[in-house]
C-alpha cells in the first residue's frame, strides 16, 4: 500500500513568531497565522501535494493542547495523508499498531477577502510507536481552504520537501516498522541512519544530542541556494556547503535543513 506524505511538522511550543520570521527570512511563503480547534496555532509552507507546518501553542491565556506541549521541539510530526482516516485507523489496528482515537478538528482560514473552515480528521499512533516523533494520517475535508494558489509558491523557488532523515540506534527494525505502515511514494523517502552516519553528513554543524530515535533533517528540491544561503547568513544562522548541496542549522529548533539544486 502506497502512502503519500501529507506533511511534516515542526514543533515550536511558544516560540512560533521566531521561527516563522527565521523560515520566512529564508525565502519561504508563510499561510497566515491558524488557530486549532485543538488549543494550538499554526503557519504552513504550502507546495503542490503537500506542505511543511510549524506548529506552536498560544503565549498568553486560551486552551492548551497537550500532545503538543508534551512533544520536544523540533521536527516531532510525520503525517501521511489518506482519504479515510477512521478506515485507515482500523488498517492500522489489524495490523498490530497501538492508536489513539481518530481525532476531528478545525481552524478557520483568511484568503484575501475571503474565509473559511479548514476541517481534518487524523489516525493518530500511540506514543511510543514510533519513538522518534508523533506519526499519523490525516484526512482533508476541505482542500480548497488549505490548498489556495496565493501561498503555493515561494520566493526562494523551492519546490518540495523529497525526504525525512530519522535517527536511530537500531536501523533494520526501525526500517522494517515504518515499512509496516506502507510505502512511501517514491517523490518522498525516509532516510533512516545511525547517528554516525548522520554526524558525517551533517559534520560542521550543530547535531542534536546522541541517544534515542529523532525526526533529524529535512531535504528540499529546488530553487534558488543561493539565495537561501544569503537569508540564512542574515540570520546568523550556521550553514555550509557540501557537495553542491546547502545545509542550514536551526539550532534553537534542533532542526536541520537541506536544500538540493
């Protein structure tokens, strides 16, 4: 069974104002600011089938969700999409997977002069199946709330995100529990690595600390490096060039970005 990445997230707790200025500062076109049913708020970097979410929690009063401010910042959500998340959820049930309810939500959303509802409903693994981060499914009602032409591209031209590097001490079975899910498209791959391995790749920059499985890096294709390169510089933020390729660290994040010509 194919299963396509819906997106990935980015975890801020309440640090969402800086991180949306370092991405944008980066070149990245930024949805305007979302408010979950949930008690959490939100900016998307939006490309064609699927998107990058930053995700952060309300600094001052109003309700606060819990799962996420029980997740450690940084890359902590990797979410599939599917077009029946309850059906996908008793998939995952037969299958052996421990799951949490399906969950049904919403936020509103301002495009231009117009609003709307942006609803979903998630397939939500248990924590702890996948001890690297929150992994799900989730289902879009209304596409056209989140998918609007005017955020679909970005000043820096990239275009897509092609891969998620995942940390972890054991690669075989970590490799072989993922493939349980499903397989991944072949636009979207998981790098599953040692941390050897990944201090190799990413030597020269600040690596998040040894022990236990991680969402490490995400991998872009597409445009301009260049320019990327000068936004992260005037952010201060560390960078290198390695075989024609563009790194960039988000330290206070524990994130690393990759960007491919």
């Amino acid at each position: 069974m194919t299963i396509p990445l819906d997106h990935l997230v980015i975890n801020t707790h309440f640090a969402i104002d800086q991180a949306a200025e370092r991405f944008r500062g980066l070149g990245f076109t930024l949805t305007p600011r979302g408010y979950h049913s949930l008690g959490s708020c939100n900016h998307l970097m939006m490309f064609v089938d699927h998107y990058l979410e930053i995700v952060g929690l309300p600094a001052v009063g109003g309700r606060i969700r819990q799962e996420i401010l029980d997740s450690p910042v940084g890359i902590d959500g990797l979410v599939f999409a599917t077009e029946d998340a309850r059906r996908t959820a008793r998939r995952l049930a037969e299958a052996g997977f421990v799951l949490q309810p399906v969950q049904d939500f919403s936020r509103e959303v301002v495009s231009g002069d117009k609003s709307g509802l942006a609803r979903f409903t998630t397939a939500r693994l248990a924590p702890g199946e996948f001890p690297a981060g929150r992994v799900y499914f989730c289902q879009h009602h209304t596409r056209e709330w989140v998918w609007r032409p005017e955020w679909l591209t970005h000043a820096n031209g990239v275009a897509g995100i092609t891969a998620l590097t995942i940390i972890t001490d054991d690669v075989m079975s970590t490799e072989q529990h993922y493939r349980r899910l499903g397989n991944t498209e072949r636009q979207f791959a998981l790098n599953i690595v040692d941390y050897a391995v990944f201090a190799r790749l990413f030597a020269g920059l600040p690596l998040p600390a040894k022990g236990g499985d991680r969402f490490a890096a995400i991998h872009f294709q597409g445009g301009d490096l260049s320019r990327i390169a000068h936004g992260a510089a005037a952010l201060n933020l560390p960078l290198q060039w390695r075989e024609g390729r563009l790194q960039v660290a988000l330290p206070d994040l524990t994130t690393l970005l990759e960007f491919l010509p």
